[in-house]
C-alpha cells in the first residue's frame, strides 16, 4: 500500500486513488501495445510503400485446375506458395531465383507405408507461347518415405538437385508445377545418361511410363517471371 494510504476512515479516498492509478495504468499500456502494432505494420509493409501493394494472388481457370490432391509448397516469408503467383513485392521473384534453397514439400495425405516421386518442371521454357525446351527438369527425387512426406522432411534419392525457377527476361510467366507419384514398390527409378546430359526438353512423360508411376496423387504449381520485368 502506498504510504499516504493511511489505515483510518479515510480509506475509500484513499482505494479511488488507488483505481484512478491502476486505470491510468491501463491505458499507458494500451497506448504502448497500439504503438507497437502501429511499429510492427510499418516495417512488415516497408517495401509496399515503394513497390506498391504485396498482393498474394491466386490463379484462376485452367492453371487453377492443376492444383489438386492438398500437395504444399512452403517458402521462406511467403508460406504455401501453391496455386499463386509469386508477388514482385518484396523482391520476393528475384529471392526466390537468386537466394531461397529448395521449398519445403508437404503432403499430409501420405501413407506411412508408401514411397513417393517428386518432380518439379517448368513446361514453359523458353516461354509458354512456344515451349520448345518443354520439359525444363528442375528437381527430381525418389523414394522420399510417406512418413517424411507428412512432416516436410524430404530425405529420399535426389536424381536432380534443386534448381531454382529462372525465367528469361522478357519471357512472360512461367509455371513451376510439382507433381507427386506413388513409387512402384521394388522399381529402380533413374535417369539415363542422356536425361543427365540436359535439363532442357525432357521427355518427363516417357519417364513417368517407362517406370510405372500413373498419374499424379497430388500436383501443385506457382507462376513467376523474371524479377525485372
């Protein structure tokens, strides 16, 4: 108790003193915690002031189609980058060509006792109007084990390490499709040594046939385009 609060008939002076403080207290802390918030939106939306708004825009129509089967695609600040287009803000087109590694891969939908295939192509190199590099490989990996599936833990064989999406300049958007297979039980999956050669114009649908994997359990993709345009 504050030492001018005295014990005597002077006590409920004394506790409306006591609740002015407390409400001014409140409202101290209220006014901090709105100019943290206030702080905070600022910073997060830095980039938006000069780049204009960070718009997270889903696709639409046939591109939307594709994305089935809950498959996620996680990157750095972004999350789930399934089914969007990657926004120019933040120069977060030019990080993921140039800075972020490979994007965690979800599938919550895995059998535990299963083995799957991932593949990640671009079908539109060098643009979508004349895909003549059709398909672009740009990662390819094997026996990844449901269990490490359904925790984002993508330990299997890499056929092809990861390489991140490049889209030529002046080449419009570019689709980064992921397409998850169920691996044949006991199939030796490879590459040929002509698939190693060259990323460019892969014959993925003869691979997918030559060993047996269907059709997708799950497919996703984002679209993109170079950073400066």
């Amino acid at each position: 108790m504050p030492r001018h609060c005295i014990k005597s008939e002077r006590r409920a002076p004394c506790e409306q003193h006591q609740q002015v403080r407390m409400k001014l207290l409140a409202a101290v802390v209220l006014v901090a915690g709105l100019v943290g918030i206030a702080a905070w939106g600022n910073e997060a939306f830095a980039g938006d002031e000069q780049m204009g708004t960070c718009v997270f825009e889903k696709l639409t129509g046939q591109d939307y189609k594709f994305c089935r089967g809950d498959l996620e695609v996680f990157c750095p600040e972004l999350g789930d980058v399934g089914c969007t287009y990657i926004p120019k803000c933040n120069q977060y087109r030019k990080r993921i060509s140039k800075e972020w590694r490979s994007p965690t891969i979800v599938y919550p939908q895995a059998d535990k006792n299963k083995e799957y295939v991932l593949i990640m192509v671009d079908p539109d190199a060098p643009n979508r109007a004349n895909p003549k590099y059709r398909f672009w490989r740009h990662w390819v990996v094997i026996d990844i084990k449901g269990t490490d599936l359904r925790a984002g833990k993508l330990k299997g064989h890499v056929l092809t390490d990861y390489g991140r999406p490049t889209p030529p300049s002046q080449s419009g958007y570019h689709r980064y499709q992921f397409r998850l297979y169920e691996q044949p039980a006991h199939e030796a999956i490879s590459l040929s040594p002509e698939e190693e050669a060259s990323l460019g114009s892969w014959p993925m649908e003869r691979f997918v046939e030559q060993f047996r994997l269907g059709s997708p359990v799950a497919s996703t993709q984002f679209l993109t385009q170079h950073h400066s345009d």
